[in-house]
C-alpha cells in the first residue's frame, strides 16, 4: 500500500538533512511523524521515525550528562556553598574578597558565564564557594540546578540599593522552579523538594540608602533566613561573613589525638552538628566505627579524658582519642 506523503513531509524531510544539531534533527523528524498520515502504508515508515528520534533522544541525553559532568565542581574542604543571587549584585566581587578565586569583576551584569570555584579560610578550615551566572527568569544553565542541589549551603546576594526584598522573592521563585526551598529541611520532608541551609548576604551596605533597605530586609527575614549586611568592594564585615557562614553550615569540627600525644588541630573531622562519636569515628577509617572498644573525649564531657560510648553526640571543639 502506497504512503501517499503531502509535499510538506518532503520539506520536513529536507529539513532534516540541512539540520546541523540533533534538537534540529529530533525537531524534524517529529515534524515528519505528526505530517504523515496514519495508515498501514505507513506503518513501517513510522517505526522507522521513532526509532531515529530514540536513538537520537539518547545521544543528546549523553551529551548532556557529559556538559553536565564537565560542569560539576568536585567538592573540597569543609563544605560547599554556592554563591547565587541577581545580575550586578557583587558576587563576583564577594568571592574575590574572601577566597583565593580570581573571576571577573566589571560594573556591566552578567559577567560571569560559568562557575568558579574558590577556597575561603576560616580559622582552620577552608570553605569552597562557587560563583555562579546569575538567576534570572527564563535564562538558567542547564547544569545550574544539579549544581545548587549538591551544594551544603546557598549565600543568596542581593544588592541593597535595589529593593532586595524583591531580588529575594524573585530569588525563592526561580529556585522553587527547580524545587529547591531555602531554609532548614522540616521534620516531615518531601523527597521531591529539597531544603536547602542558606545566608541572605545584603552586599553594597557603603552606597546612600542601603541603610533604609537593609532595616526593611531585616524586619521582613527577623523570624526566617539569616541574613547579614556587608560591602564586598570596601571590605565591610567580611570577617564577620565568614563566622556566619560556617554558623548556617550548621557544621563541627572534632580534633584527634593518639594516646600520649598532643592532638592535632590542623586537620579538624568535620561532621554535621548532631552527630555521634560512631560517626566520627567513621570519618577517621571505615573500619573504626566496627572495630571501636571504646574512647576517651576532651571538651565536651564532664571530665577531661572521660570514657564515651558511640551514641555520645559531639560538639565543636572535641578532642578524641579512639581505642580499638
């Protein structure tokens, strides 16, 4: 039986030879499938169709995951925080200022084009921070949201000059698009949103009339988000950006020691508030929780050196020294 196609399958056809990239190709041929009409004439002719724009479905869904790959920022130091927020807010100028990241700084938005990695020392840890393009509504990289879900912690900048309790509600409303919510994860949590720990970082506190914005910010976000006034570009409570960031981290560091010997503080374990002294030892060697008799602990017990079971919940600053 004859196929009987309309002149505009032909063109659709022709389309798809002259298409340089496989969205092009897939577009086409979709095209083609919709245009031919549906009879037993055509049946093979249809299979055939699916059967390309699988195939070709599948090569840009490897594509992708390979961009996607490129993209991802392996994760060092204490934790990760992605640096997120509006264009012309000064996070660029803010990583620059506290990490050892160079990315371009300019007065122009949208300078920065992809992401940037810097380390930021905080006492004796150093904390990552990842610059990244601006947020903006119907222009996100693809890669953008698996990056912001892999991150420990979010600092969403704002620029205090321009009615940041807007760039923070426009903020929130780009990130439920990737069903992200800032704040701590609830009791009861859905497996499909994710909540993220996060730092509302007030950037251009020097320039006329952040002042009047800042106290609005402060009044509206008292009873949610923390947030924190600074100047990335004059310096301003850079230090004090710091110590609250590792605050919303909401992190502890356990130091080591071996029996006889004096602990050692340049190497801190790092473990979320709330955890065990099981999976502190975990953090040490896998084979320390299984294999642990018993410890004594400095900081945290009623004595120096007291014994503590595994469920003994740590606090910053503990020293321990593990038995096995």
């Amino acid at each position: 039986m004859p196929a009987n196609l309309p002149p505009q399958y032909f063109e659709a056809e022709k389309n798809f030879r002259s298409a340089k990239t496989i969205p092009e190709k897939i577009m086409a041929l979709e095209t083609m499938l919709a245009i031919m009409p549906k009879h037993k004439g055509t049946d093979h002719l249809r299979a055939e169709l699916r059967r390309r724009i699988a195939k070709l479905s599948e090569a840009a869904d490897k594509k992708m995951a390979t961009q996607r790959a490129s993209m991802m920022i392996e994760k060092q130091g204490a934790a990760q925080v992605a640096v997120i927020g509006p264009p012309n807010v000064g996070k660029s100028q803010l990583i620059s200022s506290i990490t050892n990241a160079s990315p371009t700084v300019a007065e122009y938005p949208f300078t920065t084009q992809n992401a940037t990695p810097g380390m930021m020392q905080f006492e004796n840890i150093q904390i990552q921070l990842i610059d990244t393009p601006p947020l903006v509504a119907g222009s996100m990289d693809f890669w953008l949201p698996h990056m912001l879900i892999r991150a420990d912690g979010l600092l969403v900048v704002v620029n205090l000059t321009q009615e940041p309790l807007s760039q923070v509600e426009a903020i929130a409303t780009e990130l439920e698009k990737m069903r992200i919510v800032l704040g701590k994860t609830p009791l009861t949590e859905s497996p499909e949103i994710r909540h993220k720990k996060a730092l509302i970082v007030a950037n251009k506190i020097d320039l006329s009339g952040s002042s009047e914005n800042y106290l609005i910010l402060q009044d509206k976000h008292k009873e949610g988000l923390p947030l924190i006034a600074i100047s990335a570009k004059e310096g301003t409570n850079l230090e004090g950006l710091k110590s609250e960031i590792y605050r919303v981290l909401d992190i502890i560091r356990v130091y080591t020691k071996a029996p006889g010997k004096k602990p050692d503080f340049a190497d801190p374990i790092i473990l979320d508030r709330g955890s065990t002294l099981e999976a502190a030892a975990a953090s040490v060697h896998k084979d320390f929780a299984a294999k642990l008799r018993y410890a004594r602990i400095w900081g945290s017990g009623k004595h120096d050196g007291v014994m503590v079971k595994r469920d003994h919940i740590m606090q910053d600053g503990d020293i321990i020294e593990l038995h096995i």
